[in-house]
C-alpha cells in the first residue's frame, strides 16, 4: 500500500495567498516535486554503494510543501519507510555550505527545493521544478534566497543541528561521533570548538565517557579476589573506572589501549575538564555477554568458509539485530536516561560526548525529547559512505529506514569486513579510511563473486588451516578480489 502525504487544504490556501491554484496546477506541482526527488535519488545512487538497489521509480512522493516541520517530519516519516537515510538538517555555521558535498536537497526562497548539483567557479549548478533543466546560480544570489535547510543523509565534517527542534538552551547537547581509532586531530578541531563555545556561554564543561563493555574475564577476576557475585564485581569495576575518570579534572592524564583514547584524554585533563562515566547497566551488560557466548558470529563466518551461505545470512542477521539491540539500542536508551538526569541536577553545565559511529542518530531521540542537539560526524562527504554495512543497517535502524529485503546487504558484509581488515593490518589505514577502500572494491563485484568466493575459500581452508588465521584470510580475499576486477577489467 502507498502511503500518501495529506496537507490541508487551508494549508494550501495560506501558502498560495495571491491565488487559488487548479487541482490540476497542484498535481503538476506534486508530480514536478516527485520529479525533482527521484532525479535526486538516481544521482545519490550513482555516489553511495548502500542506495544502489533501492528503485527511484518506486519512490512516489513529494516533497514538502515548504520548510514547515509538519510537513518535513510527515516527509521524513514517508520516505524512511522507502528505505532511504534521509534527514532535515541544519548548519551550525551557515558558510559552511561551501564545504558540502554535492548532491544535496535545499530550499531557496523564489524557487522551492532545488538540488545542488555541483559547484561552479562563481556559485552553484542547481535544479529546480521551474526549468527542469540545470543552470547555474552565483554564489551571493544562492545565499541571499537560501533558506538554511539541508535534505540528504547524515553529512560528515561539519556541525549541525536538526532542523526541527526545541529552543531551549538549557537542554543544549553536544556529539562527536567518531570511529573509535579517529585520526586525532580531527577530534581535536572539534574539541576545541566545544571548549571555546563553553567559554564564550561562560559554563563549565563536563565530557560524559562511552563505556561499551567491560570484559568478562575482569568481571571473573574480580569475583575470584574478592569473592563477589558476578554484579557486584560488575559494579566494582565500574565505580572503580569512575573513579580513575575523576583524575582528569585534577589534571591526571589516563592510558588508553587505544591511542586515539589517550590523547582524548590527555586533552581533557590539559583543560582539567570534568569527566562522567556512561552508567552502563548490568543487565545490559550482561546481555551483550550473552550475545558473545551464542557465537553467533563465529558461525555465520564458518557457515560462509564452507559455502553454506543460506545458514551464513542466518547467523549473522541474528547476531548483527542481536548487537544492535544491546549494544546500540538498549545502551543508548539508557544513555539518554543517564544524560537527562545529569543535565536536571547540572542545568548550568555544558554537556558533551564523543561516542561511536554506530550510534549516529542518537541525535534524533534526545532532540524528540526536547534536547537543542549540536552534533558532528567526523569525516568526510556522507556519514553512509563512511560506514560498513554492519553500521548502515545500525544507522537505518536507529532512524526508523525500513530496509525490508536486507539479504543484499548482509551478502556483502563479511566480505566488506575481511577487506576492512585487510587494509587495516596491511596497509596501516585507520579503520574509517579501510572502509572507504573496501567499500571501493566492494563497488566492483556482484553477488555471484560472493558465492564464488564463498566455494574458493572452502576449498582453500579444507586442509591448510587458514580459517584460524584472520591475517590470512583478510589476504585471500583481497586478492582473490584484486584478481576477479582484474579479470573484469581485462573483458
């Protein structure tokens, strides 16, 4: 069943006060909207590997009339359901706009929605309903009748705010999402816009820290010790990670096995800001340790080394639903809970976090409830372009896209993973970067190289031990990979 977007009529009528349009004028203007949409869908498909399959044809809807946010939730809400990322956003920095990668939807007044194209020498090469053609705009016209409003996925590099949200400064928010190993000085950029807004507002900072797990084989530790139940060494850990958190207000520096995290928090210490740690749950916690012990993941990769690819997609749907539910989903709503609670007894603070890209669009549910949200996605063109399809299926379930038939998806993950790592150990790329080079090979191949690496590998690993090896098998499939483009490449 298609899912039609109603608006008023007295709507309509305010809208166009100078005059009353036909019935036929307002289907020439949907019609003309659907237009203007789908040939916007058909150039993100030609620049994004997740939206390739998504038909445009089959996207029958229109715009909003305007930028009202009935409307643009009403218009998010419809095309979500169509399984497409798409969000209303707005820019901290309206001169930012020159740092956007084109395409992208806005609304220029005179002219409605428009699509920028591209970017000229003097301005902006635009679409519009009016001439249905492309034409170029200056960059001082564009910006005089621009409305600061961005239709498109979730951009990376720049701040942003959702479009519809609260005024109140007092529920102010502020993320960095940021692959865990991030080159530093990006997350440093951003950290010194933060410090410096704080300043200017004249309140204290305070850094809420991601707490995603805490090992089992420390939680056991700590029951043997100190002969614990297993949630009061969960408990102890945690109040003791606190603690140690604590030291950076007074200016200590803590050790991170993860560099990046060092010099997070060498920062914060340096500026002797006050640190929270995320109030991870225990049974949370012990669900996510659950998860591990079913090995869901580990027989997903067996059951694809062996070719039984029916029982591969089973296995790693229900441990990729099974990670997003606990680890994403359940933490986050937690988070929230922990982050409203903080900000009630602190009203005068300035709250910030630095959490995981796989949580990007926890945005959306701070600002639903009634959170003034500045966020930042570190990196470069759009934030699905950036991500494995483990995270743009956690993406789209954190925003409501329905993806429907998602096996496509899952086909591809493992293979995109082992690429990823290869990239990763071999050639020294941080993890955002390694998946940006995967997801270049992964462009080059269809399903049918995925079941014929699928019986390769099989018949690789049946007596030379390469399953336990993850560095050799990341090289394999490279390679194997390398060698099947070559292949294409040559017909």
């Amino acid at each position: 069943m298609k899912i039609k977007l109603l608006i008023p009529a007295l709507s309509l009528i305010l809208l166009f006060i100078t005059s009353s349009p036909s019935s036929a004028e307002t289907e020439r203007v949907a019609h003309e909207d659907a237009d203007l949409l789908n040939k916007y869908i058909h150039i993100m498909q030609e620049k994004s590997l997740y939206l390739k399959g998504i038909p445009s044809s089959d996207i029958n809807i229109k715009l909003p009339v305007d930028v009202n946010c009935e409307y643009l939730n009403s218009f998010l809400g419809e095309i979500r359901r169509k399984g497409l990322p798409i969000g209303a956003y707005k820019l901290d920095k309206t001169n930012d706009i020159e740092k956007l990668p084109p395409p992208f939807l806005t609304y220029l007044n005179g002219s409605g929605w428009v699509i920028v194209v591209d970017k000229s020498l003097s301005g902006y090469i635009i679409k519009d309903n009016k001439t249905g053609v492309s034409r170029e705009i200056s960059q001082s016209k564009f910006i005089s009748s621009w409305v600061n409003i961005i239709l498109s996925p979730l951009l990376c590099g720049t701040w942003l705010w959702q479009y519809c949200q609260t005024e109140k400064e007092a529920n102010d928010f502020y993320i960095i999402y940021s692959y865990h190993d991030e080159d530093f000085d990006s997350i440093r950029k951003a950290l010194d816009e933060i410090m410096d807004l704080a300043t200017k507002k004249g309140r204290r900072l305070v850094y809420i820290d991601e707490l995603g797990l805490i090992p089992l084989d420390t939680v056991n530790n700590y029951i043997k010790i100190y002969g614990l139940s297993e949630k009061e060494a969960f408990d102890k850990i945690k109040i003791a990670i606190s603690e140690e958190n604590k030291n950076i207000e007074k200016g200590i520096p803590l050790y991170d096995s993860l560099d990046t995290y060092s010099k997070i928090y060498n920062y914060l210490a340096e500026h002797k800001i006050k640190v929270i740690t995320e109030d991870l749950e225990y049974i949370n916690w012990r669900k996510i340790v659950l998860l591990d012990y079913l090995n869901n993941l580990q027989f997903a990769v067996r059951s694809f080394f062996c070719g039984n690819i029916d029982l591969y997609l089973d296995f790693i749907k229900d441990y990729n639903y099974g990670y997003w539910e606990y680890n994403i989903k359940e933490r986050d709503n937690n988070f929230i809970q922990q982050i409203e609670a903080v900000i009630k007894d602190n009203p005068e603070d300035l709250f910030f976090t630095i959490r995981g890209i796989g949580h990007s669009g926890l945005e959306e549910m701070l600002t639903k409830r009634g959170f003034q949200v500045k966020f930042i996605v570190l990196g470069e063109g759009f934030t699905i372009n950036n991500l494995t399809y483990k995270h743009f299926i956690q993406l789209c379930n954190n925003i409501n896209v329905y993806l429907g038939d998602d096996k496509q998806l899952y086909i591809f993950s493992l293979v995109q993973e082992y690429l990823r790592n290869y990239f990763f150990i071999f050639r020294k790329l941080n993890s955002r970067i390694a998946v940006i080079e995967a997801n270049k090979l992964i462009e080059k191949i269809n399903v049918d190289d995925i079941l014929a690496l699928s019986k390769a590998i099989y018949e690789s690993i049946k007596d030379s031990g390469l399953l336990q090896d993850e560095q050799k098998v990341s090289k394999y499939i490279y390679d194997w990979v390398v060698s099947k483009i070559g292949i294409i490449n040559k017909e």
